[in-house]
C-alpha cells in the first residue's frame, strides 16, 4: 500500500480486539527501571493463550484500606526494607503472599488470574 493510498482511508467501524481476563502462567520475571519514576519495577511476563507473543504485567490489583475493604490496581514497585527484603505490605509482597511464593523466583512457571484493571487494562489478581 503506497502513500496515497494510506492517506485515502476512513475510519473503519471495528472496535480492537482486547485480550479477556482468566487464568495465565507466569513465564519468567524481570525488575525493570523505570527512568520517569526513578524507581525499580517488577514485571511478569505471562503467557496467555489468546496472545501471539508474551505479555508483559506490571501492576495489581489489592485489597487496601484499614479493614482491607477496597479494591485497588497498584503498581508492582521493587521496594526494600532496612534488612533488604521486599517490604512487607508492599504490592509485591501481596502478590507473593497470594502466590504463595517465598520470592520472585518461586513465582515462575505458577498459574495466576489477570482481571480488569484500571482504564481496562489486564493486572494481576492478588485477593481473594
């Protein structure tokens, strides 16, 4: 398709296709920097069976609150406590308690649900 032609296009009338929340197995995890936060950020790579490569997550979505009575979509930042070990309370931390993993490694090759999160993007589900 040439430039004319490309430039000759109307808006179609197809919505795109997102992938659907359900069951994922975590591939591999990586700690990520991320520049604009100046922080360190946890990533899983997840393979799920309507995608044609690996997707990447990077958030969750927690119970927060006093009584733990609110659900939240929070991003997996890497932080560490004075005896550097993930800080307890953390999103991370959520998510290794909900996994049932005592570190990131013992979550590879785990099974994990991604749900909706915030503005429709899919996040790991860390509650029960």
């Amino acid at each position: 398709m040439d430039n004319e032609d490309k430039l000759s296009k109307g808006v179609g009338n197809l919505e795109t296709e997102r992938l659907k929340a359900g069951i994922v197995k975590i591939k591999d995890v990586e700690i990520e920097y991320v520049e604009k936060a100046k922080s360190d950020k946890v990533v899983f790579i997840v393979e799920h069976s309507d995608a044609e490569n690996s997707l990447k997550i990077s958030s969750a979505k927690i119970l927060t609150g006093a009584n733990k009575e609110e659900l939240k979509t929070v991003g997996l930042w890497y932080n560490l406590d004075k005896e550097d070990n993930i800080q307890k309370g953390s999103a991370v931390a959520n998510v290794l308690q909900f996994l049932n993993a005592t570190n990131l490694n013992y979550t590879k090759g785990k099974d994990i649900e991604l749900v909706e999160g915030k503005d429709g993007y899919l996040t790991i589900k860390a509650y029960s």
